[in-house]
C-alpha cells in the first residue's frame, strides 16, 4: 500500500443515505475509492464500511467531514498504517506458533510478533531462533489471576494491538480479558460450539463425528464462546483414534489461526454483539 | 453385480487370525476378492469386515465354515441380494423426498422407496407423479404414541428395510424406534453434536458460525444423538440471515441423506455402540 | 421481494466518483440501499455494481438522472421483476433435469422451466409428471446446424430468458449460440480448464486425479472455454473406476448447476471479456 | 511404533488367494493384524497391500515363506524402521520449506531433513536456525545438466531416501531424474492436469477459475505429469488478481505437500504405471 492509499473503517447506527454521504466525502477530495465493503446488520440495525481508497487529499478534513455529517454515535477512522504488533501466549505446542514465526519472518503476515510468553520452556529454542524475546512465567505455585497479571505486565511494555493465543491450554480471568478487550485471538481445537472446553478431539472421537473443525474467535469472559472470526474442517473417518484426529486438527489450528490473523491485521473484522463481520 | 458376486459381512469380537481364516475360507472354494475392508475397533475389542467375493462355490456351505471357525459370538451374513426397500416419513418439506424420487426413479439409488407417510397433506402430489403410495396420517388431535403406532402399522405393510426420515419434524417415541432398531435414516439439519433440537440454523445463525452442516444418522432415544453415519458443512458469511442459512443447508442436506442412504444400501456401514464404521 | 424493492444494475468504464454519484441519486429520492456490491475490473477498467434498494420514489427518473449522470458507455438497468424464464436443452441423464424440476416445482429456484428440448425421448416422462412441454428432436439423420436451429425455433416460441443444457451431449453451431449471447448455462463434467472435451471422468481416471470437480459456464464458441460461473469439487481415490467416478460426479453437477442458474436468476453475474464477477 | 510393530509391503501380479496366502503367514507365526489395506488395479491386474502388524515372530522366515508362495513377480518386503531421510531442493519461497523445517524439528514429520541445497542464497538464515546443511549451488553459468549433477553429487552424500522440492523452480533433467526414480516429490502450485507449466496462478486469473488447486506428485521426465499423490483446492472470487490467488495458493502448498510427504514417508504410497494407490 503506498503512502496515498488509505482503509476508511466506519460503524454506525443505521441511517438513509450513508453510503451516499460517505462516498461523496471521497469524491470531492478527488479520492478514488479501491474497494468497498458494506453490511447492515438488521437485528441490531448497525452499518459497517470498510473502503480502501487513495488519492493526495487530506485526510484529517475528510474525517471531521465525515464525523459532522454521520450519525453523532458513528465510529469513523482511518486504519493506521504499517504492521501491526502482536504479542503470543503459548504453552507446549510448537505448530501454530512455529508457523506464525515462519508467516511474521518471510512476509506472509502483515504484522510483527514482539515477543512470546509461554508457562512451559520447552518452546523457547524455536523462538529465540528467530529473534524474537521468550518469556517464560511458569504458572504453578500461582494463583490463577497472579499469574495472568504477571502475563499482563510482560505484554504491555511491547504495547501490542492484538495478543494471540497458540493453543495457550489455561484460562485467562476476566481481569486479563478486560485489558484486552476483542483484541485477544485464540485458536479452539473444535467446530465450534462443538466440543467446548477441554479434550474437543477427545470428545469428538466419543461423539464418532465424520468431520473435525477448528475455529478462532475473540476471547471473551465465556470460554470458548467469543465472536468466531473464521473456522474450516476436515473429513475423518472411523479409523481415527482421538490421538490421530489431535495429529490430524493441527495443519487446521495452523490454517484457521493464521487466517483469522490475516483477516483481523487488515482491519477487514468487525465485532457486533457476540458476532462478527468480516470483509474478504 | 451379477448373480456369482456376494458381499460378506462379519463383525466378531476381535481374535488372532481372523483375517487368515476368513480368506482362506473363500480361498478353499475359489472364491475371488473383489474388494476388501477390515477395521478393529480397540475399544470394544471388535472386528469388522466387508467382502465383495465372486465365483461359483457354495456360499452356504461357506457361511457354515465361517460359522464353525469363528468366535462363537461372530456375526456371519451374506448380504441379500436385490434392491432394499424404502418407506419414508415425511413432513412438509419437498426438497429430500424429490431428491430420492428421482433417484430411485432414475437408478441412482440402490434402493425401491415403497411409500411415503407425512403428517402434511402437501407433499402427496408429488409423491403420486412417481406412482408412490402417499399415506396422510395427521398428528393432530392424537397421543405422539398412537400417531407413531398408526405410522408403524401403514409402515410395516410393506416390510421395509430401512425407513428414512426426510426432514420429517416431529420426534418419534421409544416404542416405535424399537420397531426399527438402527434401521431409521435421519438427517439433521447441523453440524451435530452443535446446534440439537429444533431450529438449527436459527441456533447456528445466533451463535455467528462461519460454516453450517448437516449430518444423517441412525435414530435412537435420545434426540439426535444417534451413531452419525455421514456429514458435510458448506462456508456462510454474516451476509446470511437465518432463513438464508435454511435455504443454503438445503443442498447439504440432500447430499448427505442420499449419500448415507447410498452407504447403507451398500451395506458399508457398522454400528458398533454409538458410532459407525463406515466402510467406502 | 415486495413492489417497493429494486435491484440496480450497473456497468460502466471505470472513472473517480461512480459510487458517489449512483448512491447519491438513490439517496436524494429517499431510497434505502439493502446491499451493495462493487467491483472494479483493473484489467479492462471497468466497473460492476448491483445494488438491492426499497422505497416509494420513480425509478424512471432514477434511471433518467444515472444515464444523464454517468460515463455515456454505461449500461444502466432494473433487474426485470419476477422468475425468469428457462428453456432446458437435454439428452439421456436425468440428474440435473429431475433436480431443476423438483426445485421449480418446489420454490427451490427463482426461475420457471417453460419446456424441455431433447434429442432422445426416453426423459419425456419425467417432464410430463411436472406438466411441462416436452419436445423430443432427434438428431439422426440432420445436419448440426439444422438441427440445432430446429431446438432454437422451438426455444424461441417461449421468450425465455435463458437456456440451461442439463447435460446436452451435443455441440452447439455458432449461429445457434449467437442467437442466445451469453444466455445459455452449460454444466461441464470436470474442473475446467482440465479436461475439455469428451468423456472428462475417463480422463480424469486415466491422469490418476485425486479430486474430480464440475464446472458451470456461459456456452461460447470455443468448446469448454466460455465464462465460468461457478465451480466445484469433491475428492476422489485410486478405488474409484471412470464409471465410479461419473457415478460420484453426479451431485457435484446437480450442485454447480443448480446454484449457477440461482446466482444468475438473481442478477448477480456480469461477464467481462471471458470472465465473470459474481456478487454472492 | 514399538520393535515388535512392522509394516509388510506387497505388490504383485494378481491371483485368486492372495490374501489368505498372506494373511495365513501371518497367522501361522502368531502375528497380530493391526491395519490391512489391499487393493487390486483391475487395468494392469496388479494386486497392492500393505499391512501393519505386531507380534515376536520371525520376519526373516515370513518374509522367505511369503516368496516362496506368492507369484515370482511378487515384491515383498517390510518397511524399514526408524525416519526416513530427506534432502530437500529450494529456490527462493520461504514457505513450504520452513513448514517442513518446523514440523520435522518438532514432531510432526516422520522424517528428517538432512540438506537443502538451493539455486539462490536467500534461504541459508532460515535453514541454519535448525541447524541443518544449507549448499548454495547457483545455477547461473552452468549447463543445466551441469547443475543437476552438481546438486546430485551434494544429495548423494546424505543417501537420501527422497527428494522433496520446496517451490523449487528449475525443470530437472531426466540424468537427474534417473537417479531417483519415484524418489523425488515435486508440489505444483496448481490443480494438475490444469494449468501445467509456468506461472500456472496467472493462467488461473485469465482463465477466470472459480476454484484454485495444487498438486503434490512424482516427478517424471514429463513436466508436471508424473504420478499424483494428494491435491486440494480452495475457492477464489473475481476478486483476486494473479498475485492474491499465488499468496492464497501459498497454504494450500504447504498443506498438500507436507501431506504428501507424510503419505509417502508412512509407506502408504505405490505407484502404478503413471497413477498411485494411496493407502490411508
């Protein structure tokens, strides 16, 4: 995206006219619009915009344009540029985390990772291979909210947009989530809302399903009951032990994880209620 | 298939040699292996096996070997040979019943769909154009239990193998399920175990799901928590309104009923507890 | 759709300020817009919209002021209001016929089958029990081009919209498509561009696929090589034979069809050179 | 898999009796069943099986006994124990190299990278953070024979069991190819047989495809036609330019290359004339 190309990101309550009134904004500024998304969500009568246009106008005019003549309740800005910086949870597993290493370290994701925190070692080597600070914080001998505090603290000296949880296996108290609020994203091991909380493929394997799934969704107070942002499956077949379908759910972890990532850095994901909207 | 194939179907609690005895079985009187199937499952200890076989040798006096050389509690069965029959339970929705007319209708369904019963008058017209028997037995004004017995009784007449529910939307009481123990073909309209009981994609759209399903399944007591025999999902976006979600599944639900029908017309699929092997 | 709701459809070359000016001269006779797409074609700039808008304003005047407003080169409409009009060209395969027919008889496609052309007679009754012409025109002993101009005589009597080819195993003549530009929908057996041509599952076995997929087009001159509208695809094993996998292929093409013929019936397919936009 | 697990291989001319002369070998020596694949290609008359098995029997006397009872033409043999080698050919894309590295480094991969010998310097960081041998072998100035024969005398040092090319972008010539014949995997970033070649993504664009693919195969003297081992696919709009679909392409590259490699390095792979049975 060169320095004149810009994402305009509005929500508001609904009203006749917006696309209208936004559009014409860009036009007598002589900006050229590059793509546009809209959606209205009926149910709570909510209008999301999501444009990325260029031009050499000025931008700031064009906002307090924009925010004089929407709805007094519209939330209008312009994503802000360069790669965003993220901040990892993670506790033993090594796939989705290698993965966005790999992503972060060869251009395959718009965003940087800061630094790493896990409650075991064993992940430290494979981070430290790519330069990037491992902070281990064991959580036994700690009471739940101390240890995710100690988290907390590690993670706001590196100031980042979104935390992201590679299979981190512990649950993180509403203290930690407020902190956060819609910017943690987590990696569930199920079709969500499938096989909530613990063992899903195990679960899975009981139930005898014919097809696995994992979703990612923003973490919220209620386990694994946060807005999905993207979910795939895969088929299975009874031959599959719960052991093979865990080997088998990990290129799925890998694959929903980086692509909700994908989509949340390019500021293409919005939060209404417990739902999301997204702009492919 | 011509009158020299067979399909032999075995399950046993599971042994050493099974396998070597099974084969050689058919060895001894020359008979040939068309295609082969075989699954253990470790939980139960319990084999099951699948043999398409041809040649002119004596198949009961086959059946006899097996039976004197296997465990004492192994199941030993040729498949019949010929067309299974269908009976139907319907309610108001045209879309799997037209599916499986023309199927049956056109050969691409091993199977003879004997009658349909519904509890909606609607659906007769277009089971009549097919030259099918059409029953309308109401449920109103009656105990669920008489309604269902009434059913059974209509059913029973034409000594069906199998019945399939195609979206017929009331539940069905122990005492009529024990009729046809693992002999009822359901389709759900969810990804099961998500979204059980009534109005999934209402379920499914509340919940913001980024993929919806349909799973068909043997019907037991509990409510959709039967061995599921075949699943497929499809991609939805937030653009779907519940009723579009409907619309959509409805595809999906064809595919997977006609698709478990076919497995178990085939007779490919096990039921072993509360799952299936299912052998493709 | 209720009396006050419109689909406009737009396609100009591409200049700075066309989403301004169309939703501007909505918004200023009160028009509310219910969904709205855009596209941009680099390649050729050159500009799609569909936008679905309810209100009580002229739609004349509307028109007037787009046409008055925009690039002379645009091509500015209404989607016409009701189902469409179909014309089905078949051979001997029932599928794809039996499955449009249950879904026009059913409320399954916006769209009406005004008869069926055929060149065998033997898919005669099916089409009656629908009560729907059917006219058989045999090939043998006519040259292509007479006999396609035959079918098209009799196509023509019922103004449809377009023609749908349900498996039509025969080549259309240049002059018959001309007369139908960019309105016949054809469903090919295979993942286009592999496999052009005839017989593409005994194809696909011999190249030892392992998906096999169906592929929905506008007809063009070049065989197989028209826009393609929609795509589809299911996986596939060394222990499918061609005829297995034409067996299996069968629902893929039902599918592709089927939802081809929905995203054209509701207007949201603009052909640009050999391509499509499609606006789901 | 413990020391008493092996895997029995077989491919052979069929027979009537295979199976239980097989199976019977097993069984005399007191050898339990795990899992039995079998499989008969009925165009070459070709019998495949593969079988894991356990028990503390003589493999040496099982191996002796089934030569000498199954046709002479028989290949019998059991699959080695422990991680298979691989050396790997890169050129300049990070992305199914470094899957690779992550998943043999952790777990995921029954295998071992023992070098990776590239056209360009680019890739020798990543590599070297896993402590594997990086060769650097350009190929500018050199014949391409020459080349060949200079990455061929690097591989043979690590004695291989396969090659896997990472995007590896230079077409190989049949000298090199003669030295591992069925040795080398190649993925093909797109749905083979379509878009053989060069830039097959910018094929995709022109030709306007709905869906996007890649192939996993053998590699023979002919480009891109050599036996296939796995391929998936994923949906692409109008939207995407030639470079979105080679960066969407990216994940299914990696996903159906690391599954190939897993097929193959699990013995679940034979190939027959230009095709594979593929034992999952």
């Amino acid at each position: 995206m060169n320095s004149d190309s810009h994402i305009l990101l509005i929500d508001t309550p609904d009203a006749v006219g917006l696309i209208a009134k936004i559009t014409t904004a860009l036009y007598k500024r002589n900006f050229n619009i590059l793509s546009n998304h809209q959606f209205v969500d009926e149910q709570h009568s909510h209008f999301f915009m999501r444009t990325a246009f260029e031009g050499s106008g000025d931008t700031a005019d064009l906002l307090a344009d924009l925010e004089a003549n929407l709805p007094a309740a519209a939330n209008v800005r312009l994503a802000p540029k360069g790669k965003k910086k993220l901040v990892i949870l993670a506790t033993k597993e090594a796939h989705c985390l290698g993965d966005l290493l790999i992503r972060a370290g060869y251009g395959d994701l718009n965003a940087t990772i800061e630094a790493v925190i896990a409650n075991y070692e064993n992940l430290g080597d494979l981070v430290k291979k790519f330069n990037i600070p491992f902070h281990y914080v064991p959580h036994e001998g700690k009471e739940r909210l101390a240890h995710a505090m100690e988290m907390a603290e590690i993670a706001k000296k590196y100031s980042p947009d979104y935390l992201v949880l590679t299979k981190y296996m512990r649950i993180l108290p509403p203290e930690f989530i407020a902190l956060f609020k819609h910017r943690i994203i987590n990696i569930h091991h199920s079709f969500l809302p499938a096989f909530i909380g613990a063992n899903p493929y195990r679960q899975a394997y009981e139930r005898g399903v014919k097809i696995i799934g994992a979703t990612a969704h923003f973490v919220t107070d209620n386990l694994d009951e946060g807005p999905i942002i993207h979910q795939a499956v895969a088929p299975v077949t009874h031959r599959l032990s719960a052991t093979d379908m865990a080997r088998a759910g990990k290129d799925l972890e890998k694959l929903v994880l980086s692509k909700a990532i994908s989509l949340v850095m390019d500021d293409r994901v919005f939060v209404i209620a417990n739902k999301t909207v997204v702009f492919e």
